[in-house]
C-alpha cells in the first residue's frame, strides 16, 4: 500500500520561508484536498510530495524510503504530477501529447506498442477529447489543455496523481467530470492529492482535507467544515445538503 509522507517539512524561496515545519501522512485510497488562500504554499508543497523540489529542512518518504532517493524512472513509473497552469510549445496532435504519458512504460526506440493504444483512447474518452484527438495541441483552448494534461497524467495508471488546480479554467460540467474522475482513481486505491480553490467540489470528493495558511499546515480533516472555511479564509459560509447535492454558501464576514 502507497504512503506518502512529509516530515517537519519547510522549504524557503528568496529568503521567505513559503513552508513551515509541515508534516502529513498520505495513503493509497485517499483523495486529499490541498486547501488554503493565495500564497498559502500548497503549490510547494505538492511540488515537494512529488518529489520535483528537495525541501531545505525536513523529508520525505515514499513506502519509508526516502524520496530522494528513489530512481527517477521508478518514480516517474509511480507517480503523476500536473502542474498549475501547464503550457505546450509544440504543435502535437492531442493524442501523442497524452501519449507522453506513457514515457515511462516505453521502449527506449521504436514506435509505440499497439497494447498502450487503449489506454490513450481511455484517457481520450475519460477527459471528454475524443473530437479533439488529431487537433494541434497549441489551438486548444484553456480549459481543453487542462483535460489534456488531466488524460496525460492518467494514462500510465500511476499509483499516485499530484494535481496541481486541476479545473483551473473548467466549465462547470468538465469540472464536475474531473473531480468525479479523481474520485473514482482514489476509489480504485489510488492516492489523490489534489490543489483546489472550489470549495464545493472539494467537500463533495474529497475524504481527507489538509488546510494551509502562511505555510504552515493549519488543519488536517475528515471533511471540510465551516469552521475550518473561516479559520483558512476568515469568511463565513453554510453548508447545506450531502454528496452531489452538497452545496457550500461564502457569506460576507458581516453576516451570521
């Protein structure tokens, strides 16, 4: 079973200290939910869990070895990592920059083997790009680049996804798809940890919620509560209803 865990974490970047002595333990079949406000140090942080930034005092460890240590082939093998706001440069067809995907799954020469081709189809299908398939990767839009990014991170089938705003720049519907999504791939027993600013759709999927002020970890939940909304954002809210008809109310300080 996959743990992950950070130890007494803290990572400074210009002399600022963006994480301070954070510590959580991770396990496969959890959808963590990275919350906090702006400049709280959850990009960092998932940066560190997946092994891309070395923090400047604390660990991290994968199954109780160290991180770091880890070859970068297995690691790569193991573990899906999409960034906040990612960017293409190339004009790849849709299918192929999903495709990357599986560069870890690959031969070192050669084309790519007919049995990884369900598997791109899969992700096409799951992320709602089927039409867009064979469209250069640079005319999508937005929202589009973000599913493909989604679809690329799920079809190697890690064990791990570390996503960093996910439905940054989603409509509605696709948001909803993406997080029914992620919540199927913990309910498979995959560890899901996940940056989210949509506080509704967090309560909704996510089982575990790690909340963030300053860099420092604040609150580590079962569930969101609007008593941990007002200590990580200082404003008031209602929560009303359960499941996908769960639905979260911000209220301006001055109300009740």
């Amino acid at each position: 079973m996959t743990i992950l865990s950070a130890q007494n974490v803290t990572v400074r970047k210009g002399g600022r200290v963006v994480l301070q002595d954070v510590s959580c333990q991770l396990h496969a079949g959890e959808f963590v939910a990275v919350i906090g406000p702006n400049g709280a140090g959850k990009s960092t942080l998932l940066s560190v869990l997946a092994g891309l930034l070395k923090p400047d005092d604390g660990s991290v460890m994968l199954d109780a070895h160290a991180l770091a240590s880890r070859p970068a082939a297995e690691l790569a093998r193991r573990r899906a990592y999409l960034p906040q706001n990612p960017r293409v440069e190339w004009p790849l067809p849709v299918k192929r920059l999903v495709a990357l995907g599986l560069t870890p799954h690959l031969p070192a020469v050669g084309p790519l083997p007919e049995q990884l081709v369900p598997a791109i189809a899969r992700a096409l299908e799951a992320c709602d790009l089927v039409p867009q398939r064979d469209q250069p990767a640079t005319t999508l839009s937005g929202g589009e680049l973000t599913r493909a990014m989604l679809a690329r991170a799920i079809v190697g089938d890690p064990k791990m996804l570390i996503v960093d705003e996910p439905i940054t720049g989603l409509d509605p519907m696709h948001a909803m798809t993406a997080m029914r999504l992620l919540s199927d791939e913990a309910k498979r027993g995959k560890l899901v940890v996940a940056s989210l600013h949509d506080l509704t759709l967090a309560a909704r999927h996510a089982t575990r919620i790690l909340a963030l002020v300053d860099g420092r970890l604040i609150s580590d939940a079962n569930s969101l509560t609007e008593e941990l909304i007002h200590k990580a954002f200082g404003v008031r809210s209602h929560l009303s209803g359960k499941g996908d008809s769960l639905a979260l109310t911000l209220l301006s300080p001055s109300e009740k």
